[in-house]
C-alpha cells in the first residue's frame, strides 16, 4: 500500500507555479490577481479563504479578500461580482460558498464572467469540460487528477465508482475520468442515496472516488485487493481528545480499508491541499489568458 501524499504534491505544483510567475513578472508581464468574496462567519469558509490567502502568496499572485456580513442582500453581493467582472486588475475570482440562505447560490455563480471563473462551476466551464474543450475546472476533481497522473497510476481501462453527485465533486469526476485523456479512459459508475447494491458496485472498481460527505462509509467489506482509493470526504466529528473539540474524518475507515489498497489518500493531507493548489492553477491560465483570449 501506498500513501497518495497530497500535501507534498501541492506544494510542489504551488513551486511550479510561482516559477511561472516570476519568469511572467521578469517578462514584464502583470502579476495574476485572485479576489475572494467571503459572506458571513462560517469557520469552514473562514479556514478555506485563509488558505487560499496563504497560497496566493506561495504562488507570487496578487490576492484581494472582500467580506460581508451575512446579513448582505443579493442585490449587493451582484453588484460586487459584476465590478469584479468588469475590473481588468483581477483575473479571476471566487465567491466562497455555501452562501446563506436567503442569497440563490446559482444566481451568483451564473453572474460571474464564466473568463474569470477559476472555481469552474460557471455552466460555461462545465458545459465545455463535459465535452472535452479547454475551460476552467472544478478544483477537487482536477486537484484528484493531478494526483492520479503525478503517483502515475493507470487508469485506462480501469473501472471507477464515484460515490457521490454533487456538481462540485462527483459529477465532474465522472466525466473527467472517462475523457479520452490521460488520466482517463475509465469506465464510470456514479453511485448515490438511491443506489441499489453499493457495496457490490464498489467491490468490481478499480478506482473508488469517495465524495459522499457521510464519515466512514466506505468499509473493507467494500473494496477489493489492489484498488486505488480517493477520499474525498471532510466532515467535522466530536472528538473529546482533540483541543478543537472534533477531528476530520474522511469518508473511509481509512484503518480497515488502507491494508487491501494499493495506493489511498489520508484525510487530511489528500486530497483537500490539491484542492487549493487546483485554485491556483487555475489563477495562473486566467492570468496567462491561456483557455480564453
């Protein structure tokens, strides 16, 4: 078995990039510029933003935080977001979600000039990832493939179970698994709630992608000799032990299950670095003006 060290691979891409940017400043080129929207308190997005932050300056780009309470009305929050869009300073931006309540999520998101959509959920990115064309990508499941290619682990001809629908993870990772790429070329079942006989869907993959935000779901019983495993899950559980009160626990009973792998990722250390480190790629081809002119 061997671990998938996604905190080494993050800050080894993040090296490549600020590489990047350094011969683009020297060139005399502008430095790529992130803003973030952070809306509100939540201590999920509050730790996500500062790592984002954090990146950015790993990366030698230019960063902008703007923060709301959560008491914001959409009409403002649009407002900004079309400023941003129309600000040739910035490159690219995310709004951090989830937003509260009373703001519609989708209409943000489909506000954003999908040119400065580094977060990749714009239907724009989305409708050009599912059929193959340059376009900005959802981070996690782009974060997983850079995985996937940098541990040079085969996946034509494999065939993968994403557990998981969500239009951030689990649906793009379907489709960007069995693009005629590499990685890729996977042959894809999607498993969700309603899904009849999980278990044995689970025990024919080769790659298990496990997105379901449900802690320990995935058991041994589950997984067969040599498969790789990606655990995508972060949920936050009790934990009396811990200063903070809880511990992160994926969606894996990583004790069990890593013993049959032949290669699984931790949480954390996994999967979650890759996720920003895919941000800041993504800043760094809005900078370039590499996917749209």
């Amino acid at each position: 078995m061997q671990l998938i060290d996604g905190k080494a691979v993050a800050e080894q891409v993040k090296q490549e990039i600020a590489a990047q940017v350094a011969a683009m400043v020297e060139r005399g080129e502008k430095r790529p510029h992130l803003a973030a929207i952070l809306v509100g308190h939540d201590g999920g997005s509050e730790t996500y933003v500062a790592a984002k932050v954090k990146a950015c300056e790993v990366c030698g780009f230019k960063s902008t935080l703007i923060r709301y309470e959560s008491d914001i009305t959409e009409e403002i929050l649009l407002d900004k977001v079309a400023e941003l869009n129309n600000d040739p300073d910035v490159d690219g931006f995310i709004v951090q979600l989830p937003l509260p309540k009373h703001i519609n999520e989708q209409h943000v998101i489909e506000a954003i000039d999908y040119r400065k959509d580094v977060d990749g959920f714009h239907p724009i990115n989305v409708g050009r990832m599912s059929i193959g064309l340059p376009c900005f990508i959802s981070a996690t499941p782009n974060g997983i493939m850079e995985l996937l290619k940098r541990y040079n682990i085969e996946t034509r001809g494999k065939k993968a179970v994403v557990l998981g629908r969500s239009n951030i993870v689990g649906k793009p990772m379907a489709t960007l698994l069995m693009q005629k790429s590499n990685p890729g070329d996977c042959t894809v079942t999607v498993c969700h709630s309603h899904t009849a006989n999980i278990r044995e869907e689970c025990l024919q993959a080769d790659i298990i992608i496990a997105a379901l935000g449900q802690p320990g779901f995935v058991k041994a019983d589950m997984v067969k000799e040599g498969a790789v495993i990606i655990d995508v899950g972060t949920t936050r559980v009790p934990d009396a032990t811990r200063k903070s009160g809880f511990r992160l626990s994926g969606d894996v009973r990583f004790d069990e299950v890593a013993p049959k792998c032949s290669y699984i990722t931790p949480v954390p250390g996994g999967v979650g670095p890759m996720t920003i480190c895919s941000l800041m790629k993504n800043t760094l081809l809005a900078g370039q003006k590499s996917i749209y002119k």
